[in-house]
C-alpha cells in the first residue's frame, strides 16, 4: 500500500524555491517516477540533510522505503514527517498503509482514522481501514467503511474497483425511502469474521494498493498488484473480475 505522487502538488510549489533541499526533493520525486527507487531514497536522504524540517522530505523518503521493503524505516520517516506536519492527511495515510504491510493491524487502522479526521472525504483511507478491519475480523466495520468509501468517492472508475475489490458488488438498491431516495443496503448475509480468510485479505489489501498507486499515477505498480492479487485469488468469477481490471489499466496506457 503506497502513497506518494499525491504529494505532487506540494512538490511543485516548493520547486519554486530552488534551495538544495528541495531541488534534491524533486530530484527524488523524478526518479521515484521512473522507477529508481534506491536513487529517489538517495536524493530524499539528500533533501533531509539540507533541510532536517522539511516534512515533505521525510514523507518522500518514507515512500521510497517503503517500496523497497525498509518498513521500519518507512515507519520512522513517516513518523517524523507527521511531527513535522500533523495537518498533512497524506503523511498518516502512509503510515498506515507502512504499518499494515508490517502486520500491525491495530497501528494501521489508528493512522486511517487520524487521516480520515483530517480529511473527513478521505475515501481511500476509509477503504483501507476497511481492509484492516477485516484482516482483524471486524467484518461490520469492514463493511461499513467500505461502503461509505465508496458513498465518498467520486471517481467512477475508483469507486467500481472499490466495489470490486471489497466484494460489495452484490450491494443492491432498496426500495425508495420516504424522502425519495434509493438507499443501498448490504446482501441478506454479509460475511462473517470467519469467512474472511487470510487469502481474501491478502487479495483486497493487493487490490486496495493498487488502486491507491493508480490514483496516484504509479501505474506499473497497481498493475503487478493485480496481477499478484489475480494470481492469489482462487476463486474464478473474482478472478475474472480483476482479470478485467487489469485489461481496463492496460488499455488506459
């Protein structure tokens, strides 16, 4: 679970200030795009010793960490980057994705709490709590975050592949309420916390990340997240279901 380039924006406004902390910052930001994770976390060190409080900095470098597999490191960037930055929905939101990849469901689903708290509209960290609450066995609040991610989310494309990826695609429509309005409400029998196993977390979790590094523009990374979820996933329709993402990606290049 990563994310990076939604700090993009920030970058670009403070690339307009060309001191040595945030040329090395941009300098990063490129080679994470390209793919040169070691070198991005070189040149965020770089940025880091120029400017020890630069929160986007420490962020960065907790991102390219990350994707490299140093989890306590990431832990640690992101840490510091939030002390930095304690405003900053983002720099939680990885925390918590960091936190998750490591196993510590508890830390992960506190850090998308405080993401969503600062960015109430924050859909992805509400569907990666998800995510987390059912890898815990909550299947309610599993269910429930998923659902209200995908009430919050705005993208078409996103919200469907939330849909796909959580299960609630079966969610159907009730009859109209009082006030006229349709209200979506769950299958008869939602799952219970024993009938989510640890391969259907694993697959929802490759999934969500994927999502996530699409939003974000990293799309090499969301595709070889689906094709791991599809090749972990055994049962045939949800197969096809990310099959068919994945087709959906590639023909967007």
């Amino acid at each position: 679970m990563k994310r990076s380039l939604a700090l993009l924006p920030s970058l670009l406004v403070l690339a307009a200030c060309a001191t040595p902390a945030m040329t090395a910052n941009d300098d990063g930001v490129r080679l994470y795009r390209e793919g040169y994770y070691a070198s991005a976390k070189d040149a965020f060190d770089s940025a880091v010793r120029h400017q020890p409080r630069l929160a986007t900095a420490w962020n960065n470098r907790g991102v390219a960490r990350a994707r490299l597999g140093d989890l306590q490191g990431a832990v640690y960037d992101y840490t510091e980057a939030m002390r930095l930055d304690p405003t900053d929905a983002e720099i939680p939101f990885n925390r918590g994705n960091a936190y998750a990849a490591a196993g510590n469901l508890a830390a992960a689903s506190a850090d998308f709490t405080t993401a969503t708290q600062l960015r109430p509209g924050y859909a992805q960290a509400f569907f990666n709590r998800g995510t987390v609450r059912a890898a815990a066995g909550d299947a309610s609040g599993a269910l429930a975050d998923w659902q209200w991610a995908m009430d919050v989310e705005r993208d078409p494309w996103t919200r469907a592949a939330m849909r796909r990826g959580s299960g609630l695609d079966t969610v159907h429509a009730s009859p109209r309420t009082e006030s006229g309005g349709l209200v979506a409400v769950m299958p008869p029998a939602p799952p219970s916390p024993e009938a989510v196993t640890p391969q259907a977390i694993e697959v929802r979790g490759l999934v969500a990340r994927a999502m996530s590094r699409e939003v974000d523009g990293d799309r090499a990374g969301a595709l070889a997240d689906l094709r791991a979820a599809m090749a972990a996933e055994a049962d045939p329709e949800r197969r096809a279901r990310i099959d068919h993402l994945v087709r959906s990606l590639e023909g967007a290049r």
